[in-house]
C-alpha cells in the first residue's frame, strides 16, 4: 500500500480534529528560516553553529507556495493564528510577500512574528502594511555588553532598540510583545531594568524560563529562575495584580501593575507546564510538522506536497497527526519521568 492509499483510507470524523488528550489545533509556529544571525549560547551555541556547520539549502526550504497551502489547509482544520519564526525569521528573503499571502487565508485571526528584532528597523512598516498583527521582539537584557555576550557575540543592544522603536511607529493592530529569556546568574540581575524601561510604554514584557530545547544549549535547571521568584521581586518594587487568562490554553500568566502602567506576562514552562492546554502545532523549516517543541520525530510533509500529494491527501496528514498527538513534555519533565531523548534543535523547529 503506498503512503497516499494508506492516508486516503484514514477516517476523516472530525473537521476540527481533538488530540488523544482532548486539545485542539489552533495555532502553527513556522520557522521560515533555519539560520540565524545571533549565536545565543541558550539556542545556537558558538561551538556547534561555527562556520562549519551545514544549514538547509535554499531548495531545502519550504517555499512561499508550499508555506501557504500547508496553512490554508490548516486553517480548514481549526488553526486560526500563525506565527513566523525561526532561526531568524527576517533573514528569509522576500518575507514581506509571505506575510501578505498568509494575511489573505480565510481562517487566520493572528498572524504574528518573533524576531532577534536586529532587521527590524527596515522592515517593520513594510510588514505592517502586507498585513502583519503582532510582533514579538526578543531582548535578553539592557546592559550592552551582556546583550553582546547573550548573543553569541553578534549582536549590538542599538539596533534591537532602533528595531523596537520602529515597531511602535508601526503600530501593529495586536501590538508588541518583548520576550526575556531568564538566567540564574547570567541576567536575572537586570529583569528589574527591563521593566522599569517599558512598564507605561504599552509594550508588554514577558519573562521566559529557560528551557532544556534541543541537546546543545547544555541546559541544567540550576539556571532556572522560577517565575514566581521573579514576580516576587518586581511586585515588591511596583506592585502587580494577576489578570485572568484571556482565553483557554493562554501560555503566559498575565500581571497588571497595579498603578495603572500595563501589564507583563509569565511564560513558566519549567515550574508550571501547561501542555493540558496547548494547542500548538510546529512546521520546520525543511516542511516537516511538529507536535510539540521537545518532539524527537515528525511528519514530512514537504516529501508529500513534492510527490503532488492532493490537497485531501495533506489534509489528511495533518489531521492524522494532530489526532495520534499525546505529547506533554513539560508535564513529564516536572515529574522528573522523562528520559534522556535527541531532540529536535529550536532554531530548526521554530521556538
Ligand atoms: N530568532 C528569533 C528570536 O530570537 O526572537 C526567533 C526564534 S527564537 C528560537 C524564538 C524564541 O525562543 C526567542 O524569544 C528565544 O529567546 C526563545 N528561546 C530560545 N532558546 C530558548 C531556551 N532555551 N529557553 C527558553 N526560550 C528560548
Ligand atoms: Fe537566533 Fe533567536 Fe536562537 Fe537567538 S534565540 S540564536 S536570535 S534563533
Ligand atoms: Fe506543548 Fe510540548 Fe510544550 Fe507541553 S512540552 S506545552 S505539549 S510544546
């Protein structure tokens, strides 16, 4: 039986299919592009991704058409927020053209980006204008020479911060977001400066804990800083209120300051997993689909959509895969019952 007879043969009950633990496809992270210009020891250290390391060709890549079909049929399935990332999601040339194509599937209420923020400057109106709702911008630190380090020695504190400012005189619709990643004595000194920068600024901070993503980043949870710490120490500086989730699954815990100056978010994948509630699907950025970030295998769809899989075929797939999912990583790591796996690299899955 070839793959497309057995797919073909595949019950097709539900058009918005539940995984084995009753959660819904709603969101798809795209890495668009596999490289990066930053080198942060946390994602792509220096001494794996040196000059040697070999990158997806050009003709490896998922294109623009094969990027949209993928997501127009996801979107058939439920998915109605897309989110490109990477690797450096602005290094993939023409990117502009991508996000206009995506803005026009019937379906997709949130099409936003995460980016290292050091092209920004360039092109945040441009994105904007091709339909773009929100960005999130990445910023480890204030200090200039910690940024520099933090980024593998590749990147300058000035550019990310021009790159910011042109997104707030771009004025995305869903607005901006700054993503800290945290480290125990590495940064965590300097969370206290990042809000007192952009509390008031209508920019919301959320704070990371780092995570164990792929097999390179020699991760160990001493350099965790739990979430709770750290909203103990803002709140004891300016005082926080935590908001409701604004909708089921929502990854970050959201606090108000309770003077009035915004609100910051907490994404605690470490000490309090949420994979009873996520609903996310991921497309590396050689077209092979993900159900989780710490997945160790996926679903090449890039082979099928190359062979001429029809559009029920790859429909199929992917609804096949979402219904087989039972991934809670995060929940297995908390109980301390996961194993050691080979995981699949972020810059490569798409964080
Ligand atoms: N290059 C873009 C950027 O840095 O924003 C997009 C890709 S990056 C992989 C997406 C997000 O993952 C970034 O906000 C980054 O800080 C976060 N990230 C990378 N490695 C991480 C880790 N080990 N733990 C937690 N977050 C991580
Ligand atoms: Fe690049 Fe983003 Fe990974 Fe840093 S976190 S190395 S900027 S992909
Ligand atoms: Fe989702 Fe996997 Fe993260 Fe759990 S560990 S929240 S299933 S991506």
């Amino acid at each position: 039986m070839t793959v497309f007879q057995a797919i073909a043969d595949l019950p097709t009950a539900q058009a918005h299919p539940r995984d084995q633990r009753g959660r819904a496809l709603h969101d798809l992270r795209i890495s668009v592009m596999d490289r990066c210009n930053f080198r942060c020891p946390y994602c792509m250290p220096e001494a794996t991704y040196g000059e040697h390391f070999s990158f997806l060709r050009n003709d490896e890549r998922l294109g623009f058409d094969e990027i949209e079909r993928l997501c127009r049929l996801a979107a058939e399935l439920g998915v109605s927020k897309l989110r490109l990332t990477g690797g450096e999601p602005l290094l993939r040339p023409h990117l502009v053209e991508l996000v206009a194509r995506l803005r026009r599937i019937d379906g997709i209420d949130d099409l936003a980006m995460t980016t290292n923020g050091v092209l920004l400057a360039r092109h945040a109106t441009e994105l904007r204008d091709a339909g773009l709702d929100r960005i999130t911008i990445s910023l480890d630190t204030l200090d200039p020479a910690l940024f520099h380090r933090m980024s593998g020695n590749r990147g300058a504190l000035h550019e990310v911060l021009d790159g910011i400012e042109a997104a707030q005189q771009a004025n995305f619709p869903h607005g901006i977001k700054l993503n800290t990643v945290v480290q125990r004595g590495v940064n965590e000194h300097t969370v206290t400066e990042l809000v007192e920068r952009f509390r008031g600024s209508g920019i919301v901070l959320r704070f990371i804990e780092y995570m164990d993503v792929g097999n390179r980043n020699h991760w160990s949870a001493e350099a965790v800083v739990p979430s709770r710490e750290l909203i103990e120490r803002i709140d004891a500086r300016w005082p926080l209120e935590a908001l409701p989730a604004q909708y089921a699954g929502e990854v970050a815990t959201r606090f108000r300051f309770r003077d009035g100056a915004g609100e910051i978010g907490v994404i605690s994948s470490v000490s309090a997993p949420f994979c009873g509630g996520c609903t996310r699907a991921r497309l590396s950025s050689e077209g092979t689909l993900y159900t989780c970030l710490f997945a160790t295998q996926g679903t090449d769809l890039r082979g099928l959509l190359r062979e001429g899989a029809s559009d029920d075929m790859l429909r199929e797939t992917l609804r096949n895969t979402w219904l087989h999912r039972t991934d809670r990583y995060s929940e297995e790591r908390a109980e301390q019952r996961q194993h050691a796996r080979r995981k699949i690299e972020m810059h490569y899955i798409g964080g």
